[in-house]
C-alpha cells in the first residue's frame, strides 16, 4: 500500500511500489486525462507535476512520489490554478487539439515551463520550443502549440 498526494488529496494505492505513477493514476485513482503514449518517457503525454516539476509519470514509480504532491491535468485545467487556467484558455482560443491525445502532457509542460519563467518577461519562441521539446504531437500542431503558450504568457505577465 502507497499513499499519495494527488491534486492535493490523500489517496491509499493498493500496488507495488515499482508500479509507474501513470497506472496508479489511470487504474487504481479513475484519473485518465493523464495518457499513456510510448512507456519510456519519449513523447510526454503522460506528463505530470511532482512538486511542481514535469516528468514523466510512465516511467516514475509511485515509491517516488511518496510525500510529494502529484498534480495532474485535471487539476490545472479544473481547479484554481492561475498558470494552468491561462494556458487551458490559450489551447481553446488557439485551437491546439487536433485528436487531442498528446494535450493533457503538452498543458501539463506548458504551465510547468511558464511557472519557472520570471514573471514579466515573455518567452522566445525558441525557449517556448525548448521547454516543450518533449512533447510530441502526431497531428503537427506546433505552431500553435507555441501560439497558445506564447498568448498564456502574455496573459500571466
């Protein structure tokens, strides 16, 4: 048995502490915005927040986790987070999702980039395609991908 704090929520886990926190979330806790894609960390669309740092939750165990809080996407784009509320309005005026696979790990990079950006200053759109170098997207939505965290930034400032 694990406990893990997710979204800011106490939860038992009934796994092995070498289970991936992506299976955790999706299997045990009902969390499926998080998405599996590749399970060795290539493509981000299982990308989560621990302590507020981006990894990759199909490789990450859940002993990892212990006494740290996991945020995952149903968080930052329900809940009250400012940063991810800013970027979840950027996707939707921009039109990011194509299938929309990949969304979920390309919002949850994206707030955790604009997080560690000092506020007031935008970012490049190199360092925009850097911080989300990551993530793939099948459907080539890119450009506004960069669009929209370029426009979220803008909105934080």
């Amino acid at each position: 048995m694990s406990t893990l704090n997710v979204n800011g929520r106490a939860h038992t886990v009934d796994a092995d502490p070498g289970t991936p926190i992506l299976w955790a979330l999706r299997d045990s806790l009902g969390l499926t915005g998080t998405k599996f894609g590749c399970g060795a960390a290539l493509c981000g669309a299982c990308t989560v927040h621990l302590d507020g740092q981006a990894i990759r939750s199909c490789i990450t165990p859940i002993s990892a986790a212990e006494g740290k809080k996991v945020t995952t996407v149903e968080a930052i784009t329900g809940g009250t987070d400012r940063v991810g509320a800013a970027v979840h309005a950027a996707w939707v005026k921009h039109d990011v999702a194509q299938c929309g696979y990949c969304q979920s790990g390309q919002i949850m990079s994206a707030t955790a980039f604009l997080k560690s950006l000092q506020r007031g200053r935008p970012p490049s759109a190199a360092e925009i395609d850097s911080a989300m170098a990551g993530n793939i997207c099948r459907c080539g939505t890119y450009a506004r991908i960069r669009a929209a965290v370029a426009d979220a930034a803008r909105t934080l400032a």
